[in-house]
C-alpha cells in the first residue's frame, strides 16, 4: 500500500503524445493554455508557470524585491513547513523569521507572529538582531486554508507582503461567514499564490509550479527573472514571429516550465475538482472509520473551508500508547503502509539551528505537535479496499500497543 499513487491516465498520455509529436518541446503554446487555464480555475488575472513551486515562491519573493532594502530585511515563515518556505528567503540573503502553528490546524499562529514582530523590533530574536519584517508566507496546511481576514488584518496593521505557499491548496477555498461567496486560494488575495505540481500534489505535472497574481508588473518581473532576464521580446523565440536578437536585462534565472509538463498539467487540470472529490470522499470515510479508535485524532476541517484534501494527517494520543511515533510509524511500515510526517518542524533542523539557534521552546505547539503526527495515505485513485486495509492496520496497532 503505498503513501502516494499518481493519477495519471490515457487523457494524460494523449496530451504528452501531441505535444512529443508536435515538434515543440519546451516552453511555448501549451504552457500558455496551463497559464490561462490555471488562473481561470483559481479565478487569478495572471498566471506564470514554472518547473516548482520553490521556483515560483523564490520568483514571488524577487519580484516584492526582498533583500534589496538599506537594513536587513526579514519575512515571517512558519516553522511548520517544507524546506521551500524559508530557503526561498535565504536565496535574497534575508532572514526567515520562524512562528509557531495554530495547535488545531498546524497553520501559522497569527498571535505569535504578533510576538515575533514585537520582538523583531526590539531586536529580541536569537540569531537575528535588529531587522525590518517586510513579509509573511503563510502555508496552507494539508488543504486549509489559513484564516485570511486574520491574516490580512494582520500584514495591513504591520505593513507586510502576503505570499501564499499554496502547495497543498488547489483546489482550496474559504469565506469568513456561511452566508458568503466562497473566495478560492489564487483569487487576488495575497500579492502572490504559489502552487505546486510535484508528482505527490493534488494536480502534478511530474514537477512544476504556478505563481498567480493580479500584479500585472509582479507578473512581467517573474515571466522575465524565470527565463535568464531576458527581455519580453525574447518570448517571441517561442512562436514562428520571434528573433534571434534577444536583449538579456537582468541575471535570471533558469525556471521555466516544459510544453512537456503542462500538457500534462492541461489533462490533470480538467479532472482537478472530480479528484479532490474523490480525496473528500476517502477523508470523509477515513473519519468516519477511526473515529472510534480513542488513540488517534482525526484530521480538522474548519467550517467555511472547502478542503483540498491533499494530506490526512491523524495524531497520536501518545498518552494511551505504549509506543512513540516513530515505532509506530515502524509497525505501519511492516504492515506495508506507506505513510509521511508533515513536518519535523524548521527549527529542527540542523541549518535553522546552527544558523539562527532556535530553541524548542520558542515553538512549543510545532514542538509538541510534531511528535504524534502520521499522514496516512490519500490520494483519488485508492480503493475501498486498499483504506480499509490502512484502517484495520492502524486498528491493530492500536490494539497491541494500548497501554
Ligand atoms: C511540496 C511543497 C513545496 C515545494 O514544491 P515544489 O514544487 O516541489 O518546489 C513548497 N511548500 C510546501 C508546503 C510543499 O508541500
């Protein structure tokens, strides 16, 4: 039973096959329609497609100009993260400063960020010294949304930048009140939205990523820093009207995507809504079938958030077992269930410990969250079958481990 199977199928391997037999392989009209097609789903005015999410958020973090202020500059990230979030920071040679996690969620805990901007200011922060905050990337963990009215009351009152990891968040929505529209994560709601098409995300294109904006100059400064800084017109090579004569105006980098990738992202994205409800479904039963198993917890679903499903984290009640996480963790694998942990928290790990000298105590829900978290398997293709046997395999080590 592995963690994770990709659901790729014959409208997939069509796609990929036009595009092998078209006689154009990188980037050129089938990224373009990805772009279109992606910001319409999100409800974005523009798109840009790139080989990661990591390329988009660093692309994203670039274009805010991050770093190239007078004082050290420094963006609030949460500690409960993939590498991505905070190395992107590091790349502008500014500082991640770290803040715990909402003990329910796991997503990044407004009110200590409130304590980690005070602190900032006072030049409190271990490792740091005094900097300017100009930023916050929040990470949408699992599928959930953060609390965006929080969260933008927060960056307005301190004056910061929003960029969105949204690596687990598409497709994803919130609203503040039942009685509201939803609000789906890329529309226009951060200065930034940056998803991820990695082979285990919700929509994958092998690898890739998409920054969304309604930014028109975020937008062309990302399209231009993705491909070697060269000039608009150098996009041109891409269509049979294009010249040999590009103008390079800034040291780029290298992160576009493949028409290779995109063809598949084109196929993935037509079945998007059909697989998060497939997800959904096989969230729903997993609950409904652990639920009585007093020493697991199920997964959160806040009310007002229409859940991407991309991970279904249970936790341990390590109180009511005889064995740890990672013994745990042990027993599934000999059972062969493939699971995760999302995450061992940043701080650690050894470069943010030897780097900035964060102390667990600074974090204690990542702290103590961490220790009990599983992600089970989860993803559209599983059958009854195979999360009944993930259930009866969690069950009985239940059973023999209870104390
Ligand atoms: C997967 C992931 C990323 C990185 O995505 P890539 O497309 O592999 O670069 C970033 N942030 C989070 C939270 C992720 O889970």
């Amino acid at each position: 039973m592995p963690f994770f199977r990709p659901d790729i199928g014959s409208a997939e391997e069509s796609e990929v096959l036009a595009v092998l037999r078209s006689g154009w392989l990188t980037t050129g009209p089938r990224v373009r329609q990805f772009e279109e097609q992606f910001a319409e789903a999100v409800g974005g005015r523009h798109a840009v497609a790139v080989n990661s999410a990591t390329a988009a958020l660093h692309l994203a973090v670039e274009a805010l100009g991050l770093g190239r202020g007078v004082a050290r500059q420094a963006v609030l990230v949460p500690t409960m993260t993939f590498a991505a979030t905070a190395e992107v920071v590091r790349y502008m040679n500014a500082v991640p400063i770290l803040v715990d996690c909402d003990a329910s969620t796991l997503n990044i805990d407004i009110a200590d960020a409130e304590r980690k901007i005070a602190q900032a200011a006072r030049g409190e922060i271990p490792g740091v010294g005094v900097v300017e905050v100009v930023g916050i990337i929040p990470v949408h963990v699992g599928g959930v949304m953060v609390d965006m009215v929080r969260l933008r009351e927060f960056s307005t009152a301190h004056d910061l930048w929003i960029v969105e990891d949204a690596a687990h968040a598409f497709p994803a929505a919130w609203r503040s009140s039942a009685d509201e529209e939803w609000t789906s994560c890329g529309s226009d709601t951060s200065a930034v939205t940056c998803f991820s098409f990695y082979a285990n995300k919700t929509i994958t294109t092998g690898e890739g990523g998409m920054a969304v904006t309604a930014d028109r100059r975020l937008a062309d400064r990302m399209r231009l820093m993705s491909l070697h800084g060269l000039s608009r017109d150098a996009w041109n090579r891409y269509n049979s009207g294009g010249s040999w004569d590009y103008q390079i105006v800034e040291p780029g980098m290298k992160y576009n995507l493949t028409d290779i990738c995109a063809a598949i992202g084109i196929a993935q994205l037509r079945r998007s809504e059909e697989m998060r409800e497939a997800r959904e479904r096989l969230a729903m039963r997993y609950s409904a079938q652990l639920g009585h198993i007093t020493e697991i917890e199920l997964p959160p679903w806040p009310d007002n958030r229409l859940h991407a499903w991309h991970l279904y984290p249970v936790r341990l009640q390590l109180d009511r077992l005889r064995i740890d996480r990672n013994q745990f963790i042990e027993k599934l694998k000999s059972a062969e269930v493939g699971c995760s942990v999302h995450w061992r928290p940043l701080h650690l790990h050894p470069y943010y410990c030897e780097q900035f000298g964060w102390m667990p105590e600074e974090f204690p829900t990542a702290s103590r969250e961490w220790k009990r978290l599983i992600s089970l398997p989860l993803f559209p293709s599983m059958t009854t079958d195979e999360q009944d046997f993930v259930v009866e395999s969690v069950a009985a080590i239940c059973a023999a481990c209870r104390r």
